[in-house]
C-alpha cells in the first residue's frame, strides 16, 4: 500500500511541475481593463500592410459585453483622430503631439494613440494622413487634403 501512495505522490508532483512548465507566460494572460487587453493586443499583432479586421475582433476575439464596448470606443475615435489633428493644425497653426492627442481623446492606456496611428499606416486601405518621426512617432506633417477627400475621415472636420 505504502507503494501506491509514493507513485500517487509521485504522480501529484509531476503534474503540479507539468503546470507550471506549460503554464502561459505572464503576457499571455489576459489582464487589465478591457481598452488594456485591446490595446495590449494590438500592439502584439498590427503588421505593415495588413489590415486591422473589426469584425474579427468583435466576433472572435473580444466577445465580452466590456469588450465590445472598448473596442467601439476605439472605432468611433480610430476614424475621429485625422480630422481632430488636422483642426487642431488649421486653428493653432501647430501640428498636435501624441499627448494632445491622447489628451483630446482621454486615451488612458500608454501609447494607445500610437497604436491606433500604426493601424492607419499598416492599413493600404487608409490614405496616408500623416507624417511621422520614426524615432519618436510624433507626426511632422498632416495632409489635411488626404484627411478631407476621405468621406469616413473627414466628417468630424466637416462639424467645425
């Protein structure tokens, strides 16, 4: 009997250090707030050229009540941020920095507008409205053209 209980124990043990070996690494884990956890996770996946799916966010990705709320958020601003920089640009004369603009939009999660600008500049399907510093991402240049020409952009511009 004794036998049965150190190859039981023996067992138990394997398994426990089986878990922590597979486990998923700390970044993996789903955490923070739910804009976090979407911002978290674009961050990982928005590649050059590729275009962002919302449906296949909304349908298979973020499919929590929260989530889906998030992530509209973002949609609605994603396609308020060239209009509101260009404003900003033809009233002041200056072009807005990332901290205005997250300011502006009450971006909460660091370097959220960064993201969404890199989803506009991977996306072939949205014109390039902006000019960037590759060093410090801060846009140097606004084509308020471009952002005007682009029905789904330049509403928000048309308001003011």
């Amino acid at each position: 009997m004794s036998r049965w209980i150190a190859v039981a124990l023996v067992a138990v043990v394997l398994v426990v250090a089986l878990l922590f070996i597979v486990r998923p690494g700390a970044e993996d884990v789903a955490s923070g707030d739910p804009e976090t956890r979407i911002i978290g996770y674009l961050k990982k996946n928005v590649r050059p050229g590729q275009s962002v799916l919302v449906t296949d966010l909304y349908n298979n990705v973020f499919t929590s009540n929260e989530e889906r709320e998030a992530l509209q958020r973002l949609y609605d601003a994603f396609f308020k941020i060239p209009a509101t920089a260009a404003q900003i640009y033809m009233t002041t004369g200056k072009i807005p920095t990332l901290q205005e603009l997250t300011d502006r939009f009450q971006f909460k999660v660091p370097g959220e507008i960064d993201v969404l600008l890199r989803i506009m500049e991977s996306d072939p399907r949205v014109p390039r409205f902006f000019e960037r510093d590759p060093a410090t991402g801060e846009i140097t240049q606004i084509h308020v053209d471009r952002i005007a020409s682009e029905e789904r952009f330049r509403r928000p511009l048309q308001n003011h």
